[in-house]
C-alpha cells in the first residue's frame, strides 16, 4: 500500500509527463507547420514516449493500491522564434522534470518506500539520457548556425540522434 505522501507525489509526477507529452505535441505541430519534418516526426514520437512514461507510472500506482489521477494538461506556447528556442525549452523543462524525480526519490528515502524507489531508477536513468539528448541537439545547431544547407541536413538526421541512446 502507497504512503498518501507518495501517492500524491506520484500523482504529481504523472501530471507532470503528462505535462510533457502535451508539450512535445504542441512544438510537433509547430515544427511541421514550419517545414521541419524530421523535427516533427522526432517530436511526435518524443510525445508518445512521454505519454508511456506517464502509463507507466499510472500502473504502478493503480497496482500499489493507490488511484491514479487522470491528469488535466495546460495549453503551452504555440508560436516559437526557431528550433533553438524549441529545444532550450524542452532542456528547461527536462531539467525540471528531473528535480521533480529527485524529490520523488528523496520522500521514498524518507518513506523507507523502497519499493517506489526501486520503481523511480527507471527514470532517474531516463532523465540523464534525456537531458543529454536535449544539450547534443543544442550542439548541433549551434554548429549548424545560420547555414540552410547544414540545418536541412540536421532535420534530415534528428531522428539518429537518440538512436544509439535507445538501443
Ligand atoms: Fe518523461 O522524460 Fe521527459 O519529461
């Protein structure tokens, strides 16, 4: 049975993916509407795997005796100057997200719930690889800079970026 203070807190992380998955949505549709495809298509499916993310988290609750708490999303920003204001905001976020996870961690510390923190070592690992792929991608447009020839071949090749990451 979940301790109510790390139900909530699970509750909280599961609005906060959910969260996430809204937000990719919405830069996805952004970038598309820009003639950035393979961006859109790396956002699509960056949105799909934070929608897993949150199930993930919805079952577990669910199976520990707690009641997952449908989460209600915010509408985000729909307009953006370009992809490296796209992709500095998805670091401020994911580096959100992962204090959001350390705190989970630290009340199941305090909770001696080590069962929840087991479960949380999945997305401790998770959110370094995100937070990587995020600074990789900033890189990478840096070095693309003003040069269309350099940026279509970056929208041509952002969907390998976190390949080998997810092998
Ligand atoms: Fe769920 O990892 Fe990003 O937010």
């Amino acid at each position: 049975m979940l301790h109510d203070t790390i139900s909530n807190a699970l509750n909280e992380q599961i609005g906060l993916e959910g969260q996430s998955s809204h937000t990719y949505l919405t830069m996805a549709v952004w970038a598309e509407t820009q003639g950035f495809d393979g961006v859109a298509e790396f956002l699509y499916a960056h949105s799909e795997e934070e929608r897993q993310h949150m199930l993930k988290l919805m079952r577990f609750v669910n199976e520990r005796g707690g009641v997952a708490q449908v989460p209600t999303v915010q509408a985000g920003a729909t307009d953006y100057v370009g992809l490296k204001e796209v992709f500095e905001s998805i670091l401020a976020h994911e580096t959100k997200v992962t204090e959001c996870i350390n705190n989970v961690v630290d009340l199941c510390l305090q909770a001696k719930d080590y069962t929840t923190h087991n479960f949380m070592q999945w997305y401790v690992s998770e959110q370094i690889e995100e937070e990587a792929l995020a600074r990789k991608i900033l890189d990478k447009l840096a070095l693309a800079g003003d040069d269309h020839g350099a940026m279509y071949l970056f929208d041509r090749d952002i969907v390998t970026f976190g390949a080998a990451d997810q092998a």
